[in-house]
C-alpha cells in the first residue's frame, strides 16, 4: 500500500519514516518539497503520486509566533488541511491528521473526552481546530488523533530545552501549574502505523476524533525534574540544576497555554486497541538516542 507522509522533516514526520512497517510504499514529504498551503501544488502532487492512504504530519507549531503571524498559521492548519481533503478525496485516498490539546480551553478537571466543547485560547489552538472543522466538512474518510506536549530525538521540543538549560544554568524555574501528558513521537508514529495497518487488512476504519497523549499525567514542572533524574543517570548532564516549581504567571508567554490538557484517550483502546505509552520509558529511548 502506497502511503504519503506530509511534513516528514518534523518530529512525528521522522519518526513515521523511520518507524514504518513492512508492506508499506512509503513516500515522505516535508514542506520545502510540498507546501500543503498551495492548492494547486498539493492536488498536482496527489495526482501524480496517488497514494492509498495519507498521514498528515505537517503543521505550524510555533505556539507563541502563531499570535503574532496568524495569517500563516491558519495558511497552513487550516487551508493547508482543506487542500489535502479535496485532493484526497479526489483521488479516495483516507487522511490520517494530528491535531492537539490546545483545541480545549484548559479549565477541566478530569481528562478530556473527544466529545467536549472545544474553546482553543489561542491562534495556534484556533487554527488547528478550524483544521479539524474543514477536513470533516470536505472529507468523511478521515482519523483525528490529538495529542500533545510532544517529544522526540530529532527537531525542536522541551527535553532537548531542558537539556540545554541544564548545561548552561545552576537552577530553573519550570511552570507547575499547567498539566498535561507528554508525548513520545515514536510513540504517536507506532499509533499512526497500527491505525495504517488495520485500513490497509480491512479496507476501513471507525473514523472520526480520537485522542493520543502518554500517561500519567503531570505538570512540565514534573517533566523537568524527570528529564534532570534520567539525564543524570546516564551521566549526559555534568551537575544537575536546582529546578522551581513557578507559577504561569511567573512565565508570561505572548500564547495562553492550557492549564488543564490531560486527555481521556480510552476510545483509540476501545475502538482501536491503542493504549498509552508511559512517557517516562519514551523518555529513556530519547535520551539513549541523544547520548549516542
């Protein structure tokens, strides 16, 4: 089965290539080889290539540039996801798209289900729902799967923040106050894969919104201080730095973030038989792969 990865240079991308299972013709594309914005490009390239099944990997993820460069984040979160639909369905092709946690407004206080209000707080949330919003209205073969606070060995993201931070500083102030569940990529790429599989020895899938996120829950707060222990196990940090708890208000950011993402991600088990990754094991493998 020919399957089209887009945004294949990004966190998950990487690991979709890296990761893929036999059986698969896989053909990866980041955005400097398809720019999902450009309408005319996207339905050329699906009609050339003409995949059976497409994962969606591209996205603008700068959260706190997405406030002041709303123009292109909807360019891509949201046109871009509409493009892929019409040319996808133009050809049959079933999408499978992340999305994020950022889709809620954060003031729950048990895990999210796929079925509560959305109320992103932010244009890079907004941009990302209206992403959501567009490729149901075009496209009915298509799977969600948000997720969150994600991690991996290639590409930007808090454990190699962290990491630095910790080399060049004595101590940090890390937000205690937000919670969430960090995400290993390869985790979300394993997921992805399995969600490939099943479409491709049934012909179908439940479609719809499904949520993805690693367990257990806790604050970037909490992460850090799990960062520091492993690093410092495995001897890649020289001293380990003091880390604070602080407030979000001690960390002003120009995007509000979610004091509350914890999603419920019982119904990609339920439906799909894809449970969640501990994230502390995620991290381990990403810090093995750091260390060399």
């Amino acid at each position: 089965m020919r399957v089209l990865i887009t945004g294949a240079r990004g966190q998950v991308g990487h690991e979709l290539l890296r990761r893929a299972p036999s059986g698969f013709e896989v053909m990866g594309l980041g955005s400097s080889e398809l720019d999902i914005g450009d309408a005319g490009s996207v339905e050329s390239t699906l009609r050339q290539l003409r995949p059976r099944l497409i994962i969606n990997a591209a996205a603008y993820t700068a959260v706190d540039k997405a406030e002041s460069e709303p123009e292109q984040a909807y360019r891509v979160n949201r046109d871009g996801v509409a493009n892929l639909a019409r040319a996808a369905a133009e050809i049959g092709a079933p999408i499978l798209h992340i999305s994020t946690d950022y889709v809620f407004a954060g003031d729950a206080q048990q895990p999210y289900l796929e079925t509560d209000p959305t109320a992103p707080s932010g244009v890079y949330g907004a941009s990302k729902l209206a992403g959501e919003q567009v490729l149901a209205e075009i496209h009915p073969r298509h799977l969600v799967l948000r997720t969150s606070w994600v991690f991996g060995a290639h590409g930007n993201n808090f454990v190699k923040t962290m990491l630095r931070l910790g080399r060049e500083r004595d101590k940090l102030g890390v937000v205690a106050d937000q919670h969430g569940g960090p995400t290993p990529a390869d985790s979300i790429a394993d997921a992805l894969w399995q969600l490939a599989s099943s479409y491709r020895s049934q012909g179908n899938l439940q479609w719809g919104i499904y949520h993805f996120s690693g367990a257990p829950a806790c604050s970037w707060h909490d992460f850090a201080v799990e960062i520091f222990r492993q690093a410092g196990q495995m001897g890649l940090l020289e001293r380990l730095p003091r880390v604070d708890a602080i407030s979000t208000s001690d960390y002003p950011t120009p995007a509000r973030r979610p004091a509350w993402s914890v999603l419920s991600c019982s119904r990609l088990e339920a439906d799909h038989g894809i449970g969640q990754p501990d994230w502390r094991e995620g991290l381990r493998r990403v810090l093995e792969e750091l260390a060399g």
